[in-house]
C-alpha cells in the first residue's frame, strides 16, 4: 500500500490509534461500488491486510519515538 493512500486513510479514520474498524470503515468509504463487488474481494481483502499491518508499524514507530528508543 502507498504511503500516501495510507495516509489518507489514517486521517479520515481519526488517527493511527484509531480502532481497525474505524480504518476498514474509512477504506470502505473511499473505494468504489465496483471495488466492492463480489469479483474484488480478494484483492480488497489483502489491501486491508496492508493498511492494518502498515498500522500496526506506525504505532509501533510512534511508541519508540515516544519512548526515545528510536
């Protein structure tokens, strides 16, 4: 997943400690109907795999930065 795309969607979730369902939700909101056919679920299941990991690594960089430990 794209830097940018990632972003985008962290700020319409409210953050990165928002919930995960707050980050599928905004996902949801930015995609298009055909991108959430029947047809493009595997591939949108494995870009929310993507944006939840890239989540998972920008709280773990967050904690570190906070912590010093950088």
């Amino acid at each position: 997943m794209f830097s940018a795309l990632y972003n985008r969607i962290e700020t319409r979730a409210g953050g990165a400690h928002a919930s995960p369902r707050a980050f599928i939700r905004a996902f949801r909101g930015m995609i298009t109907d055909q991108a959430k056919t029947r047809a493009n679920r595997c591939a949108r299941q494995e870009t929310i795999r993507s944006m939840l990991e890239k989540r998972e690594q920008s709280i773990s960089l967050y904690s570190r930065v906070m912590r010093g430990g950088v």
